[in-house]
C-alpha cells in the first residue's frame, strides 16, 4: 500500500530491531506480507508473520519476487541471502503493529474508528460516498479489519489526507487494545451486537465489552442503545455520544418507515423537530447501515436537508470480485465499483490465480483522488501491470489515455466507457481472463454485461473468501508438517472445476483428488500444475493418465498389474496411492490380497509408492469410535508390513474432515479435506468455526392469485385451502431442485420470510404458497444460504448435505465471489 516512505534503517530505530544491514538507505514504500502480493518488490518490506503458515516458509518466494528487505524472527536466514537487509525482532506481528502506529502518529488527520458484529465495511464505503466531497480521506481496502489488516490500512495514510476511516474487526479478547492504539479513532461507530463471529467470546456482553475499547480514548461515540441498555454497563467510553433507534428515544429517533419502488422513506425527531430521508435500498441490513450513517452526518454537524440530499445519492457497494463466465470462452472478474491502487493490487493478484486461459487482459478507468501526480501514477500502473503478466491493457479516460506510451503491451484506449462500447466487437475477445476494473462514474457495468454470458435467472454463488477461510480453520487444526489433499470430485461438490482448483493452488494446498480422469484432465487444461490423484481409474484412461501427469489410485492387483503393463513406455519410477480397505468395503486392498500386492511391488522399476491410504467409515459420530479405532489399528498393521518391503515411507493418510478435528492421532502425514472446505462438517456441532461458502437463489418469474379450492401444479397434488397467491419461481428437478421438495415438504426464502413450495416441483419451476405477502415478479427467492442452510434442506428430504450440493445441474451458473 502507498504510504511516506521511510529508509530501512530509519524502520530498524523505530522497531528497535536487531539489524542486518547491506544497504541501510534503502526505500520503503510498501509492506508485505504475502509473498503472492508483492506490488513493486524493490520498494517493500516483507513481514515474516507466523499466523496459520509460516511465513518465513515463503522467503524464498518473496526474494525470486525481486523483495531485498525483510522483517524475520528466525536469524538462519541472514546468512542464506547475503545481499538483503534483514530485521530481526521477537515478534513479527507486533512489529507490523508498532510501525503502523509510528506511521498513524506521524499526521494529525481526524479519524474515524468502525466496529460491530455487521455492517462495518458497508458503514465505511457510504462515509466514503457521503464525505468524500469535503474530506481527502484514506480508509480500509475492501474489509482489511484484523491484527494484519488494520495496520496495513493505517499504512496508506499521507500528509494530503486529513480524514481517515478505518474498520476493526476482532476474534477473541485482548485483540482490540492493540488496534485502538493504531487507529487512534476520534470519533467511533458501534454499529450492532449480535451473534456473528462469536466462537471467541464466552457472552454477548463479554464480546461489547471488548470491542468498545476501540473507542477508550474517542472524543464522539455514535451507537444505539437498542444493542447496549441490555448490558446496563456502568460506563461507555468517548467523552461525548450520539445515540440513534428506530425502539426508543435517542438523538436520532426513527419513528417510521415506508417502503415504496426500491427504496425507504424515513422519518425521525432530531432536536425535538421532524426529518425525514430516503434510502435508496430497502432490506432491513441496507436500511440500519443508512440510520447509522444519517446519525453520522448530523453528529458531525451537517443539516438534516444536506444530510437529506447525500443519503439520497448512496449507491450500492459490491465489495466483493465477481468471477462469471464470458462470451467467447472467456473468464470474467467484475471489480467495477472502485479504482485506487490498493484495490487494483488485489484485483491483480486474483486476476493472477486464474490458469484456465493463457491471455490476461484488464479494462482499467482512470483512477481518481490518489494524492499522486498522473504521471508518477500510470508509470506504477504500468509498471504493475508488467509485474503481473498482463497481456493487453483497455484504457478508459482521458487521464489514461495520456499516458499511453508508459504502458509497453499490447494495449487500446478510450476517452469514455461509451466509445468503448460503440467499438466493442464480439471477436476482440476470445480465451481470455478479463478483469474489469474502473471508477463508479465509468459505469462499467455496462462492459461487464457486454463481455458476460446471459446468465440463467438461477445462479449458485460461491464465497471464495469463505472457502479459503475454511481451509485456515482445518489448517490450524493439523501440525505444520502434515499436508493437506483436497477433494475437488464431482465439480467440486458441485462448486466448479478450475475456478476452485485456481483458489487452492494459489493457497498452496499439497494435493488435490478427484474421482475419474477426465476430471483430472480438464484441470491440466486450465493450467492446475499440482499433484492430482484419480480415485477411480479406469484401464482405459491409463494413456490420458500418464500423458497428463495424474496419479491413479491402485485398489487391486488387477488395477495395478494393467497400470504397470501401461508403463512399459514410461522411463521414471511413476507416481500410485495404494487404498487399503480397512472397513469401508467400497474399494481397496484386503488382508488376503497382500501377498499379491507384495510381491509385485517388491523390487518393482516402474512405479513410487507415493501415499498409502485407506478411508475411515463413520469417523463424525462418537457412537462408532470403536470401530474407527479398529481401522486406524488395522491400517498402521499393513503399512508397518509394506513399509518393510519398500524400503522407503511413503505418505500415509486416513483422515477425513471429521476426522480432522476428532481424531488428531489420525492426521498422519497428510488429511484429506472434502465438504468441510465448502462449509460442512457431521464432526463439528452446528459446522462451528467453519463458514458457509454457497447461496442458490433464484427469481420470481410470475404472480398469479389463486382461489379456495383450485388446484396447482402436475396431477393437481397442490390444493389451496384458501384464497390467495402463488409465486412461480425459475428453478425445477433439471436445476437439481429435487421433487421431494413439492407439496408444501420444502421452502424458499423471499423478502426475508419463508414461503413453503406448493402442487409438484417442475422440471424447470416450482410454485411457491407466499399468500398475505407483497411479492412481485422478479423478487429474489432464496433457496438456501447460511441461515436457510442445506443441512436443514437435506434433512426435511431425508439425504444428505452432500447430495443437495453434488445435484446442483450444470445449467446453473456459478458466480464466484472473492474479498
């Protein structure tokens, strides 16, 4: 991230580090911490952090990367990289802190400090929009609100701001004092209590009290009583406070709301007198965020007609990358609500994980409020773009545009978005990943609907952020030298194919598995460059195998006996996991078939036993224990016996995700990760911890009113017992949504309220009962996401959550999500 920059050694002083300097005058401009991220190598600092990875672990990646200074903990590597600037302190994280602080402490800006169970980033963006007309402002990209995060957002704090906004978010107690000293809030938000993100704290209260201290030395605490009277806490920290409820009396009291189009007309007494706003949203979430922002703008002095006019202008704030499918084979990353430098990092580093096409291309606005001369901007968005291997660059802007000859690639520019589209042709694109990436007043939506495929009205969303943050959970579960194989079979549980094997090869997972070759092939297509392992190899894909460098699972002496004749042309010991079958009766190895298995390994030139792994049956449930200790006892018994014949180790694995977490003793040398990735666990009570990473929603396609009596759908098996209204939404049984869910077995979720499904599920609709509700054609119908889960779904057919996922068809798009 931009920021003043400062010498190495003058950061060494400030650290109290123990220095190893080659070159103390070196500048810092940028700190790092993901070897992955790195913007312009010469100029940053990377930040060895121990946190679910090591990061000295990814060192050497950082110095191929062009990094020549580094902030360490371990002094091994001074002497492995001779020409770098090494600072060693006792803990890396507290040394991000501790400079970001340095760094906060050195303008006299004002300060805004976000925190809340929800909101926040929401909160921010519209500040954003509403202050950014009077104020120079500097605040948190996307939702940089952790330990690491929030330092990393003070950093991009320069002499030209004089307001900053800034998020917090925590986990556990003793997490926020470090935060309010970095941030510095004079003025601080509480924007709710709830139950989200509350595994680290023992209460409610307990999780108020602590995030509260961001606020100990704040001059103005704006917050509603509504979500702190119930603790009758004795003190609340910040000299002066701002209260705002739609329940109760307060400075800002909503005493009503009215709904009409898309919006929310409000009404409050403030001062004693009536105002009113509107709000340009009208889900309940939209409409708190819009309060708490109305009780910003007063607090801070502005009118009720001024506030009145801003409010009415805010505009919806997608924070997350949208990853859909393109014309012309090509992959789509919609990022067009915002252009700044530190976003366009991001945006480029995801634009970076993604294989399955060779060309990159990137339509870039111009950037506005930087704080830095146009020039000095487009040569480090030049020389950014390079970095990243970007193939071609669009243009678009007069600004950008002027600058055209420091950008050496294949490029193209435009003075506005319409001469863009007035010369847009389909066959300019084709194969290619495109990011899309400009300024709000660009509307580059219009260019994302051009290059996007006409998306079926039902679409499964993947949270990207969701699923990484799955694999940390499992990750800090196991010990660092255990490696991690994900399961990605069957389209990936339903969730896709490259897209997810992109994210997991990016994050550094050891090995994916999928069920049949073929699978496995179209991941090498899409450029996925790790160890894959076939589960079900067929003798008829062996050549495909080897051509693409997958490795077959061998479960019988039949199997491998054709592999090993399928070798013949093949020079280098080649790569097999031998299952054992320890009780799953399904495929594998048995006691009496090692012998057979014995000898035919025993000396063998052709093949590497590279893993050795059998499957634990019911290793989630406690009642059957004794059985899963049966199999780990089993397994360790014939491994111990090819082992000896072997000569080597090969890696052992036997856990499951449930297994994960319930039985450590289990973990081996590697785990295998299958739903739990994807936010389901049997292991784990209520899927604890973990996160869930798939909304399917769909659309109302009509309205019809229906009387007493009249019957719905096929055969007449839906009959309404009294007059009303049903809702045909665009999803049937050729979509995966499954016929057990007809005659009132399964429900939707529309405008927040659940609405039970009526008469038999279509092949292509289902009708759903929303009598007594305002429901309209093209309303939202949410067919299962964190609340409205699958478990729940599962359960009400009598199946599984896996089955939900895995029928999920094709014809429905997917759109993927990424923070």
């Amino acid at each position: 991230m931009q920021s003043t920059t400062y010498t190495i050694a003058e950061i060494a002083k400030i650290l109290n580090a123990d220095a190893n300097l080659i070159n103390k005058d070196a500048i810092i401009q940028y700190l790092v911490i993901d070897s992955r991220s790195v913007l312009v190598p010469e100029s940053s600092l990377f930040f060895a952090l121990n946190a679910h990875r090591n990061g000295h672990d990814f060192i050497p990646d950082a110095y191929k990367q062009g990094v020549r200074n580094f902030v360490i903990t371990d002094i091994k590597f001074i002497e492995l990289y001779k020409d770098c600037n090494f600072l060693c302190v006792n803990d890396g994280l507290k040394a991000l802190q501790s400079l970001s602080t340095f760094h906060r402490h050195r303008f006299s800006l004002k300060t805004i400090g976000i925190t809340g169970s929800n909101g926040k980033t929401i909160v921010k963006e519209w500040l954003y929009q509403l202050l950014s007309s009077d104020f120079n402002i500097v605040r948190s990209p996307k939702s940089y609100n952790s330990q690491i995060g929030v330092p990393l957002s003070v950093w991009g704090i320069t002499a030209d701001n004089n307001l900053g906004i800034f998020e917090a978010g925590i986990s556990g107690l003793n997490e926020m004092g470090s935060l309010e000293k970095i941030i510095g809030p004079e003025i601080g938000i509480l924007t709710n209590i709830n139950e989200a993100h509350a595994e680290g704290f023992s209460s409610k209260e307990e999780k108020l009290k602590e995030k509260l201290k961001l606020f100990e030395n704040a001059e103005l605490l704006i917050y509603s009583p509504d979500y702190v009277d119930e603790f009758n806490l004795v003190h609340l920290p910040a000299k002066n406070k701002f209260t705002w409820s739609c329940m109760q009396k307060a400075d800002l009291q909503v005493i009503d709301e009215h709904f009409f189009e898309d919006k929310c007309a409000l009404k409050a007494i403030y001062h004693g007198i009536n105002i009113d706003c509107v709000l340009p949203f009208k889900d309940k979430a939209s409409i708190e965020n819009g309060i708490i922002c109305w009780a910003t703008l007063l607090s801070l002095g502005y009118t009720a007609e001024e506030s009145r006019n801003r409010l009415s202008r805010l505009s919806a704030v997608t924070m997350r990358l949208e990853l859909k499918n393109g014309i012309n084979q090509c992959s789509i990353i919609d990022d067009s609500y915002s252009a700044d430098i530190s976003s366009l990092g991001i945006a480029l580093d995801f634009l970076n994980q993604q294989n399955q096409h060779p060309k990159k291309t990137v339509i870039l606005s111009d950037l506005f409020e930087t704080g830095r001369a146009d020039e000095k901007l487009y040569t480090e968005i030049a020389d950014l773009l390079k970095q990243k291997k970007v193939h071609r660059l669009i243009g678009i802007g007069a600004h950008i545009s002027k600058f055209a000859y420091l950008f050496r690639l294949e490029k193209a520019f435009f003075v506005d978005t319409d001469a863009f589209i007035q010369s847009f042709s389909n066959g300019q694109f084709n194969h290619e990943t495109i990011l899309v990436k400009g300024a709000r007043r660009f509307e580059f939506g219009k260019i994302s609907k051009l290059l996007t495929q006409k998306i079926h009205d039902t679409v499964l969303e993947i949270d990207l952020n969701a699923m990484v943050a799955n694999l940390q959970f499992y990750r800090s579960k196991t010990e660092a030298r255990v490696k991690i194989m994900a399961m990605v079979k069957a389209f990936s549980y339903g969730s896709g194919s490259f897209e997810i094997a992109n994210l997991l090869q990016f994050h550094k997972i050891d090995y994916l598995a999928v069920a049949y070759a073929d699978e496995g092939i179209a991941l090498r297509k899409a450029g996925i460059t790790l160890p894959i392992m076939v589960m079900s190899p067929q003798e008829s894909a062996f050549e495909a195998i080897i051509t693409h460098k997958l490795e077959p699972e061998i479960y019988s002496t039949e199997i491998l006996k054709a592999f090993l004749n399928a070798l013949d042309d093949v020079t280098s010991l080649y790569p097999i996991h031998l299952k054992i079958d320890t009780g799953m009766h399904r495929l594998g190895f048995d006691d009496c078939d090692l012998n057979d298995l014995i000898n035919l390994i025993k000396n063998n030139q052709k093949i590497k036993i590279e893993s050795i792994f059998s499957h634990l049956v019911a290793s989630a449930e406690a009642e059957h224990d004794g059985f899963t200790q049966l199999q780990l006892n089993k397994f360790e018994h014939v491994v111990a016996k090819l082992i000896a014949v072997l000569g080597y180790k090969p890696i052992l694995h036997i856990a499951n995700t449930a297994a994960i977490t319930r039985w450590p003793n289990a973990q081996m040398d590697m785990v295998r990760l299958g739903i739990g990735l994807y936010g389901f666990d049997a292991g784990l009570p209520n899927n604890r911890n973990i996160q869930t990473t798939m909304v399917l929603k769909t659309t109302v396609t009509q309205v019809k009113i229906v009387k007493k009596g009249e019957t719905v759908g096929y055969s007449r098996r839906g009959v309404m017992a009294e007059d009303g209204k049903i809702a045909t939404v665009k999803i049937g049984y050729a979509d995966g949504y499954s016929r057990a869910f007809g005659n009132g077995v399964g429900a939707m979720v529309i405008n927040g309220i659940s609405v039970n499904t009526i008469g038999s599920i279509c092949m292509d609709m289902t009708m759903l009962d929303v009598t007594g509700l305002d429901v309209k054609a093209g309303d939202e119908a949410i067919v299962f996401n964190h609340d409205h889960n699958i478990a729940t779904l599962a359960k009400q057919i009598n199946t599984i959550p896996y089955e939900i996922l895995t029928n999920i068809s094709q014809r429905v798009k997917r759109v993927y999500f990424y923070d």
